[in-house]
C-alpha cells in the first residue's frame, strides 16, 4: 500500500495539482454562489439519495437501487431547470467580472456627481421614511437592468430628492415599484423586480422581497424605505443592512456601497442575513 502511494506520488506533476487547484475553485465559488439560497437544500437531498445508493450497491439491493438510479437520471436531467436561477446569477457575476460590456455608467459619474447623487438620495430617502412613505430606489452599476426598465415608465430626469419624492408619493401613479437609477440620472419609475425565493424575515413585505430578488441577480445597490416602520435599508448581494433612520448612516452606506474600491470581502460582517 505505501509503495502504491509512492508510486501515485512519483506519477504527480505540476499539471496535476494546477487540475486539482482549479477544480477546487471551481467547486467553492459554486458552493459559494449557492449559498443562502433554496439550491443547497436540493444538494443535500442528493448527497443523501447518493449515499443511499451507495448503501443499496454495497449490500446487493438491487430494486433499491433500480429505483434510486431512475430517480438519480431524472434529476439530473431536470437540474438545470430547477437550478435556473442560481444558475443565471452565476453566470450574471461571471460577466461582472469580466466587465467586456456590461453598463458601467456607474463608474463613468466623477466624485463630484456620486457625492451630489448620494445627498439626493439619501435626503429624499430620510424625508420619505419620516412620511412613511414607502420607497424603492436602484442603483445600476455592472449588471445592465434594461429588462427591469422596460418593465416601467421612461422618465429620464436629473437625480433631485423632490423628484424621488414627488415620485413615491402615495398619490402618483409612479409609485408603486422601483426607481432605477443609471449613471447620474433616473432613468424609470414603477418598475416590476424580480421577488426574492429565498426565506426573509416575516416582517418583510414585496418591497423588501423584490429588493432582495435583485440584488440576488445583479451587483446593483438597492434603497428601501419601510411604510411601516420607516426604516431605510441597503439590499446588496441578497443582503440587508442595519435599519437606518438618519441622513449620514445613508450617506455614508451609500458612499462605501458604491465606491469604486473593491471590496475585501462578498459579505460584510457589518450585515445580518434576514
């Protein structure tokens, strides 16, 4: 036996630890970008299934394992359906990296321009809380959102929190959806998101949901206003921040979620999942 690990040893080469390393990788950042969703529940019900046909092999069960075989073949066939979103948000980020030709509006507004939009915000987002106006406001960086814009009214305006305003005020036909906001202007109002599959607290409602279900899919910021509670918070990678009620915390989230630095890490021990 230790002659055989000699000889297994002695037939490695670099090419071989480089397979190893980047297999490795690539099963991490696909455990990783199935994290927290419904997609790591599936994997483990496979896990087990596969143990189970283990067992069934080891000890002879033949009609055992006939059927967990036949069970085995039909889920993998229907994996890429059942894994289609998980599956897009992967790819989603993949092409964020990458950065050939995504929307990178975001990056083209000078210091001057994000530091004004961010007062904007910020102010119109403490003012709709303080009214108990509810809000949802998205920021578009890497991930393009045309698909979510068409889904809306075409606005085009200049970033002004008395246009936020006036845009979620209860009354206006604009208020019910989101806001999408690419580069230094709002680009559309009452836009339809995707809702979240993931489990969110209960006190959460669709505003929240779909706050989340973006994030889920694209690097986009997210700015929610609670009607009920006023509390303003930040959605980014399927996360949430700490509730915020004044204009420096959302100045200041604001300012570090879209700075052009990158970040250390995907998610910031500062947040709590919900």
């Amino acid at each position: 036996m230790r002659n055989s690990f000699y000889a297994f040893l002695q037939d490695l080469t670099y090419l071989d630890l480089i397979d190893v390393l980047l297999v490795s990788v690539f099963f991490y950042y696909i455990l990783l970008a199935l994290k927290w969703t419904k997609a790591i529940q599936i994997l483990q019900g496979l896990l087990a299934l596969f143990v189970l046909q283990g067992i069934a092999y080891i000890f002879q069960l033949q009609t055992l394992s006939y059927i967990l075989n036949g069970i085995l073949v039909s889920t993998m066939v229907a994996l890429p359906v059942v894994f289609q979103p998980e599956l897009r948000r992967a790819l989603s980020r993949l092409g964020q990296q990458g950065g050939i030709i995504g929307s990178t509006a975001i990056k083209e507004v000078d210091g001057t321009e994000l530091k004004s939009m961010i007062d904007e915000i910020a102010f119109a987002a403490v003012n709709l809380s303080g009214t108990r106006f509810g809000a949802l406001i998205v920021l578009e960086r890497e991930t393009g959102l045309q698909e979510i814009i068409d889904t809306g009214q075409l606005i085009k305006g200049v970033i002004s929190a008395k246009l936020l305003q006036t845009i979620f005020w209860p009354k206006t036909p604009l208020h019910d959806g989101a806001v999408i906001i690419r580069g230094n202007e709002i680009l559309a109002a009452a836009c339809y998101l995707p809702l979240t599959d993931s489990v969110v607290d209960s006190r959460f409602g669709t505003r929240h949901r779909a706050a989340i279900g973006i994030s889920e899919q694209t690097d986009a910021v997210i700015v929610v206003v609670s009607e009920e509670t006023g509390e303003i918070r930040i959605a980014r990678d399927g996360i949430f921040s700490q509730p915020m009620t004044e204009e420096a915390q959302v100045r200041k989230a604001l300012s570090r979620e879209l700075s052009n630095k990158t970040r250390k890490t995907e998610i910031d021990v500062r947040k709590t999942r919900m």
